[in-house]
C-alpha cells in the first residue's frame, strides 16, 4: 500500500483518493527532504527513522522559536524560562513523542515561529522580516489546517492597534507585505487552492487589509488639511471604508462568490452545530469540550500563572504585547471548545507563564543581586549626608533612623525574599515531576499498543490491535478489501497492507455515513451493501470479554448519526433506543440494535463462550495476558 502514486486505488475503495489534493504535504515533503539532504551528506538514515524522530527534532525547534518570540515580547530570562517550559509541559509533548509522525509535530514550531517573526516585524517595520514571516507563514500552511488561525490573528491585533490609536508605518509596512506576499504563497498548496480568497474564513483578513490602506490613506491626508478638516474626513473615511468591506463581503456571501463558514470552524463558535449537522466531526474524542481535568492534567502549575504573566503585559501594553493578550484570550476559548485545540494554548500558557515566573524572580531577587553591585554614589546620598541633621523628608513626614532602615531591610524583608523565592523553585519543581510523570504513564504508549495496571500494580500490554493486523496481512489475500470503522483505515493500510473502503482522511462523508448504515443495518440489507462495495472481510473492535471501553460497540451511536445524517429514511437514532430511551446491550435492547450487523457480529456466540470456558475465565486471574483468537468475517 502506498499513497505516493496521484490516485490511490488502496484507499477509499471503489472511489480511490486524489492524495495530492487531500492532504497537507509539509510533514511528507519535510521527512523526505531530511532524508535525501542526509544521504546527500553520505549520512545513511532509513526514512523510517526519520519519520519517528521527526517530531522530537522539531520539539526542539519549538524551544528556540519561543525563546526567540518571549525574548522579544519581554526580556531574555523569561525567553529561557519559556523555552524551558515547553520544552517538558505534557500538552505539547502529548503530540511530539518519538512515533508520533503526524501534522502537530512540526506545525507548532511553524506556529511559533510565524508568530516571533511577525512581532519582529512589527517592532522594526523591515519589509526584510515580512517576508521570513510570509515564509514561515507559507510552510505552516502546507503543514497543517490551523493555519487559519494565524490569518485570523494577525489581522485582529492590527485591527486592534488601529481601535487603540497605535497606527505606524511599521504596522502598514509588516501587514500589507504579509497579507499580499502570504496570500499568493498560501494559494501554492494544492490542498488549499483558491481558499484564501473563495471561503469566509479568510475574509477578515482582507478586510482589514482594506480598512488599513484607507486609514493610511487618511493619515497621508492629516498633513494637508486643517485639524477639524482632517477629524471630520477620517471619521467619516473610516466608517465607509469598514461599511463597503462588510457589506461586500455579505454581498458575495450571499451570491455563492465567497463560500460560508465550514461546519469544521462553525462548530468553533456554536458548539452543538456539529452534533446535529455535521456528526462525523463530533464523534472523534478530540473535538469534545475540555474538562478542567485536561487543563491541569496537560498544564499543571502554569494553569495558575499565565494569568498573572498576562496582568504583566496588559500592565506594561506595547504593539507586541496586544498581540501576545490577543493569542491568549483566543486560544483559551477555542481550547475550552476542543480538547484537540490545547496544543494551541499550551504554548501561549507556557510564555505567559514565563513571563510571571521571570518578573516575581526579578523583583525579590534583583535587590540583592544590586546590592552585590558596588554602590554608586549620587546626589541624592550627598544630599543625605550633608542634610543629616534633618529629622523631615521633603513630604515634611519624620524621616526614619539609618539604623531603623537597616533593621527594617534586614529583618522582615530578606525573610519574605527567601520564603517567596523558595516557593517559586517548589512549584518549578513540582512541575517537572508532574511532567515526567504523565509523560511516562500517559503519553509514551503507541496507540496501537495499550496498557493497563492491575490491583497490585503490575502492568498489562495490550496487543490485541497489532496482532489482529499481522493476521490479517498473513491470511488473507493481498487484493483483499476489508470494510471498517474509518477510525482502522490508516492502521489497516499500513499495518495490514489491505485495501480499505475509509480511513482517517474524513473528505468524504456520504462514503463514510454508507459504511454507517451497513454497519447498523440487519444482515440481509448489510449483505446487499457490502456486495455492492465488493467487501471481502469486515473488521470490527469488541472488548466485551476484557472490558475495554474504545470498542465498536461504544462507538455504534456514532455510527448511526453518521449514517441517518445521509440516510434518514432507512436509518433512524430512536429505532435504536429502548422506549424508555435507554441504549442496551443486553435482551431488553432495542430489536433493531439486537438485529443488527455490528451488534451480530460483536456478540457472535458470546453466551456459549461465556458458559462453555467457565474455567478458562477463572483462568484469567492468573493469566492476565489471555486474550480471545481475532475472529474474522468472510462475505463470499
């Protein structure tokens, strides 16, 4: 199986998939220009090596690219702070292990550095630094989808600038070379196309690329005209010129020109749209909202801290620091809508987090590191001297004893440093414990190999997944095709070398809802079916006799939305409910959940085996390891 070739007839079978223009090409074209520029240097790698070191190599990247982009927000300490941060924190090594060759890996650093070259170029106004932004801008866009919210972000902070009154030619400069030169890099991606200017997702974008040339316009005005002139004209310019943008971009809304917002980023701001309409999207575990567990589970004590680290900035605003309040605030509602959009907070949270860690450790320590310093003699000390008679300060209140300051600054003051100091260092402790240790326990394991603890403590591995693939690739024939959940399709293809019907590239959902509806469907109309999509086997997960809870089975409803979505006159949610509304599994289930090709095939003489292996079940408390042989379908 291979997705080198245009059309690959191994995937989406009978319909083959356009890889080209279905995916994003940045992580292929990057593990494989890695590879040839090291065989180039007669370095010999396998690309297989590569492409499991991939991700860890850009983590480091990471590191520097928000050290560079905190450095230039707030000082160097709290870029080395940063860097450090990110560098461990589990929400983004979740996506950045060594294995996990996957679009995340490298899009953060792309992320990261798209963002520091930005507010480099807003700080100086070099055209120079545009461009690198528009380049890094570029490959974030061939590397994966949230590239949207780079082009939504950059032109709200120059949109705010201009509400706040901080218009410069730097800002004028920085945006209209990025918008102009991204927008035609942008549009290079296959997979993108003509987006840029065709969906409503990048119309703000524009806009504000509009409304910033009449303000500029305005502002070339303001020396030619009177005061009261120039107040009326740019009031007045500025509301026709946000009026025509947003009643044009309505218009060719509203005439099929601009396409409307995708169900993908809807769902973003209503949270039940996907639910009802696009239930393909709300069924993956990573689009449900995040709990209060995850916040802490991936972020722990920087949870706490960021806010702080954002109550420095706002306190102390420049254009740069508009920008970082901006991206905090956005990335902490999309996360609170999508558990999947955390890898988009936690770098945010790590910089802001850096920034407070670094600004309470340069208050409680930079007196004594001063006070190290030798004393510089001022006038105001002579004055001191000369004056020492003097009980009364100039605000006429008593001034105090030398030797009552001494006290005072030796006393309860030093304490104070010492105890907030060491308080400080703790959490920054406790921090990288929790790191290392939900790094180990809970994002080590490859997805295909699960583990699971005992009573006692003792582990159990699950390789049911990899073994059921090795089965299949070894029994069956290599033309085979196997019908399943799109949730296998990747593991199936690659693992299995088997021709698959869907996958993980959800581009087609009426394919998929078809795969849906013949999974829910009773025998003989399931049968029809997979005739029709020349079916030769059907895979399913059921963890019925181990009690593993991600099987096919706790699945199935999604299945049914699915299929109802596209099919709603043959399949139907209720049908699949008792009349008290529950969702059973056992003989007082729904007869059409009890009839059904999935629920079949689950528990295919699952009572027999229940009552005829009594012993080999009691068996099970001193062999963990047991597992039932995979049984597969044949359709002939």
């Amino acid at each position: 199986h291979t997705n080198s070739v245009s059309l690959s007839p191994a995937a989406w079978y009978p319909l083959g998939r356009i890889v080209g223009g279905t995916v994003y090409p940045g992580l292929m074209v990057t593990a494989g220009l890695i590879h040839y520029v090291l065989n180039l240097l007669h370095i010999t790698v396998h690309i297989r090596d590569v492409c499991v070191f991939l991700a860890p190599v850009f983590s480091g990247l990471t590191s520097i690219a928000t050290f560079l982009l905190t450095r230039e927000l707030w000082n160097q300490g709290a870029g080395l702070l940063a860097a450090c941060f990110i560098a461990i924190v589990p929400g983004y090594i979740s996506r950045s292990v060594a294995g996990s060759f996957d679009n995340e890996g490298i899009a953060i650093f792309a992320l990261q550095f798209t963002y520091y070259l930005w507010v480099k170029s807003v700080k100086t106004g070099s055209v120079f630094w545009a461009i690198g932004c528009c380049l890094s801008y570029f490959y974030m866009v061939s590397a994966w989808g949230g590239y949207v919210f780079i082009i939504n972000l950059i032109p709200l902070h120059v949109f705010v600038l201009l509400l706040m009154q901080r218009y410069s030619r730097r800002v004028y400069i920085a945006y209209s070379t990025f918008y102009i030169v991204g927008l035609v890099l942008s549009m290079q991606i296959p997979f993108v196309g003509f987006q840029p200017i065709r969906t409503s997702e990048h119309m703000a974008a524009a806009g504000v690329f509009a409304l910033l040339q009449a303000y500029a316009f305005l502002q070339y005005l303001k020396d030619r005209l009177t005061r009261q002139e120039f107040q009326t004209l740019f009031f007045l310019g500025v509301s026709l010129a946000a009026g025509a943008v947003f009643l044009t971009v309505i218009y060719l809304t509203y005439t099929g020109h601009i396409a409307p917002w995708s169900g993908r980023f809807y769902s973003l701001w209503d949270t039940g749209y996907a639910k009802i309409h696009i239930p393909i999207i709300a069924s993956v575990s990573e689009h449900q909202p995040t709990t209060w567990v995850s916040f802490f589970f991936d972020l722990h004590i920087l949870v706490c801290t960021f806010p702080a680290g954002l109550w420095f900035c706002i306190k102390n605003i420049n254009d740069e620091r508009v920008f970082v309040a901006l991206y905090a605030i956005s990335a902490v509602y999309f996360a609170g809508v999508m558990v999947r959009l955390m890898l988009t907070l936690t770098p945010v949270v790590c910089m802001l987090s850096a920034i407070a860690f670094s600004s309470v450790f340069e208050h409680y320590l930079g007196d004594d590191m001063k006070r190290e310093s030798p004393p510089i003699e001022d006038s105001s000390d002579e004055d001191d001297k000369r004056n020492s008679g003097n009980l009364y300060d100039k605000a006429g209140k008593v001034r105090k004893h030398v030797s009552e300051q001494e006290k005072t600054e030796e006393g309860l003051g030093p304490n104070i440093k010492s105890i907030v100091t060491m308080l400080m260092l703790m959490l920054l402790m406790m921090f990288a414990v929790h790191c290392t240790w939900v790094t180990s326990n809970a994002y080590s394991s490859p997805s295909v190999v699960l583990a699971s603890y005992n009573n006692d403590g003792s582990r159990n591995i699950l390789d049911d997944f990899r073994e059921a693939y090795y089965w299949l690739r070894q029994n069956t024939e290599e033309q085979a095709r196997v019908m399943s959940w799109w949730d296998y399709g990747y593991q199936i293809a690659g693992m299995a070398n088997r021709t698959t019907l869907v996958d993980n590239n959800t581009w087609n959902n009426s394919h998929i809802a078809l795969v849906g509806k013949a999974m829910s469907s009773n025998e003989s109309a399931a049968y029809e079916i997979m005739r029709a999509l020349d079916v030769d086997y059907v895979l399913i997960i059921f963890g019925g006799v181990i009690g593993y809870s991600g099987d096919d089975i706790n699945k199935f409803l999604w299945m049914v939305r699915i299929a109802e979505g596209e099919h709603p006159k043959e399949i139907r949610e209720s049908d699949y409910f008792t009349p008290q509304g529950e969702f059973r599994v056992d003989k007082a289930g729904s007869p059409i959940l009890l009839n059904c090709l999935m629920y079949k095939m689950s528990y295919y003489r699952f009572g027999e085996m229940q009552v005829r292996d009594v012993q080999l079940c009691v068996h099970l408390q001193t062999a963990p390891n047991w597992r039932p042989v995979p049984v597969t379908w044949t359709v002939d």
